[in-house]
C-alpha cells in the first residue's frame, strides 16, 4: 500500500512539475522574474485570443490529468497537495470564462500593475533581470521589442473596450497619461531604459560598449519612446473622453460578477 500511494505521489508531483514548465513556456516574464533565463529573449504575449485559449487549455488538461489520480490512495499529506492544485486550477480556468474575460482582457493596464510600472524596473539593471554579459544585453532588447508589440495590442484590446462599454476609470487612465509622460520627458540617455548603458560590468568587453550604448539609444529613441507616445497619445485623445467617471469594478458591465470572483480567488471564502 506504502509502495502504490508513493507511485501515486510521484505521478501527481510530475504532474505538477510538467504543468509548472509550461506555464513559465507560456509567461516567459514570470520565469525571469524566477532567476530562469531560458526565454529570457522573450517578452510574451498575454492579449491575444490565442493565448487566453491556451491559459483555459492548460488549466483543462492539468485538472484532467490530476482527475487520474486517486486521492483516497495518496498518503495524507499529499491530499493537501493534490487539493490545492485543484482548487487553484479550477479557479484559473474560471477566470477564462467569457463573462469574466470580457471584463478584465479589454483593461489590460493600469496604474498599479500595468507593463509600464514593472518593464521599465525590470529593464534599469537595478532588478531581476541580469545585466553581466553582452547576450543579457542583447536579450534585453529583444524583450523590450516584445514590450513594445504588447503595448500596440493593448490598444487595440482597450478599443474593444470602448466599443463594450468596459474601460478603466478616468482616475485610473489620468493616471497612466501621468505615468507614460514621465517616461517619455526622460528623453534618451536619462531614460530608466538607457541605465545598463551607463553600468557595464567588467565581463562586458571594452570593445563591445559603444556599439549596445549606440544600440541602446537607437532603440530608446526609435522605437521605445514612440511606443510610450502611441500609448499615451491614445490614452490621452482616444480613451480618457470616453472612459467611464465611476470607479468601482460594479458599476462597469459584467464588473459584479468579476469582482465576487476576485473575491474568492483572493481570499478563498
């Protein structure tokens, strides 16, 4: 009996460890945030409908695979584990349900959490992600390429906003238009983005330094500063005078059913 709820045990820990690859396969961001640097390359996707799919589909095939595992034969305390897993993949998937995605994938920013607070910590060489050879360099502007792509699709996801009637609220997006001109009068040099430019560690060769300080500007004032002002632009012009004056997720459409149920992901009652 011992050796079959071991067996058991085993399974459901492969389980857990083939489910946690390809989340972070997935959330390229979170496995950097980890100290993995495999994707480090990669920014993510996390807009399109192809990849709330694939979200929905994993947390399907997880409770699937964990459904072929007998609990009542599990030692104790692997139940704890076994249960677990399942509350919290079964309210992931959830999340994925039409009436809550509506709500949430059409706002994909805002002021506390949005890629613009966290992208610009992550890419200073004062966070997680390392700055000690030329290839974290050069990484890190392939992920900013990334970041930037998902600033276009944010606008494009906020314009279905407008269209259903679920936007932020204008004390939220006042805020993002503060937060994206802050960025932006940075300039080039001064920009939280130039900062690993102006730290090389020794690992990075003398000889390689102008070239990824040329490159870093180049990026920061073709690429990088434009997308901050399409952004803010937007915001500013497009959203803001028709984003809604209330401020509670209830008083937006399908924002009642979203905030009960970010209720109960976040506290479990």
């Amino acid at each position: 009996a011992a050796s079959a709820a071991d067996a058991l045990h085993e399974r459901m820990r492969a389980l857990f460890a083939a489910s946690d690859e390809a989340n972070l396969t997935r959330n390229p961001i979170e496995a950097l945030f980890r100290g993995d640097l495999r994707f480090a390359e990669r920014f993510g996707d996390y807009l399109s409908d192809a990849y709330f799919a694939a979200e929905k589909r994993a947390a399907d095939d997880d409770l699937a695979a964990l459904a072929t595992i007998d609990r009542a034969a599990l030692a104790p305390e692997a139940r704890g584990s076994y249960d677990v897993f399942r509350y919290t993949r079964a309210i992931d998937r959830r999340g994925y349900e039409p009436q809550l995605l509506a709500a949430t994938q059409v706002r994909p920013i805002d002021h506390f959490a949005g890629a613009q607070i966290f992208v610009p910590q992550l890419a200073s060489g004062e966070s997680v992600a390392p700055f000690r050879s030329v290839a974290d360099y050069e990484a890190n502007l392939k992920r900013l390429g990334g970041y930037i792509e998902y600033l276009d699709g944010a606008i494009a996801r906020m314009r279905e906003g407008l269209a259903s009637g679920v936007t932020q609220p204008k004390l939220v997006v006042r805020n993002m238009i503060e937060q994206f001109d802050n960025l932006l009068a940075e300039g080039v040099e001064g920009s939280t983005f130039y900062k690993p430019a102006k730290a090389f560690p020794d690992d990075v060769p003398e000889a390689q330094r102008e070239r990824l300080a040329q490159d870093y500007a180049r990026f920061i004032r073709e690429r990088l500063n434009p997308a901050h002002a399409r952004m803010r632009d937007f915001l500013r012009d497009d959203y803001l005078p028709r984003a809604r004056d209330s401020v509670g997720l209830g008083q937006m459409p399908g924002g009642a059913a979203l905030y009960r149920y970010l209720v109960e992901r976040t506290t479990t009652t």
